[in-house]
C-alpha cells in the first residue's frame, strides 16, 4: 500500500496536546491514531462513534449552562430534597 497522500489541518493546540498524550499511553503515533480512524471509517461505512443532535431539552438545559443560569446545591441531600427524593 502506497503511503503517498497528506491531511493537512488546524486543530486547537490544547485539544492535539491532550489526544498525543492519550496516544503516548496507547503506544502509537498521532499518525497511527489517524489511519485507524481512517480505517474504522471505512470498515464501519460511517464515523465509528455515535454522533447526534441534541433533543429540545437538551438544547435548553444547555443553554441555560452557557449563560450561568445553574441552581447550585451545597450537598447531594440537598438536592435529593429539592427534587422530592430520598437521598
């Protein structure tokens, strides 16, 4: 199998410093870790994870995190007795 193709990409440098140090775990390379994403592409005929589009409430809930509107609680029974729970 002929190696001749390039990926060439940006991607936040955070983000690749954190998959290399999974990848340094696992023993393989950035470049490994890309073709056997590659192949289980092409071996699943799709992206090899599930990948969907947040429900309505889930979008809401969302949301309603990235403008801080979160009640907080100071303990688990706390918030087993706001939700009428035993904890």
């Amino acid at each position: 199998m002929s190696m001749s193709e390039r990926i060439n990409t940006r991607i936040d440098p955070e983000l690749k410093q954190a998959a290399l140090s999974v990848f340094n775990k696992l023993g393989i390379s950035e470049a490994e870790a890309i073709r056997m994403f590659y192949a289980q592409v092409d071996l699943q005929q799709g992206i090899p994870f599930s990948l969907s589009i947040p429900n309505a409430a889930t979008q809401k809930a969302m949301k309603e995190g990235e403008q801080g509107n979160l009640k907080t609680y100071i303990s688990s029974a706390e918030l087993f007795d706001d939700l009428g729970t035993v904890s």
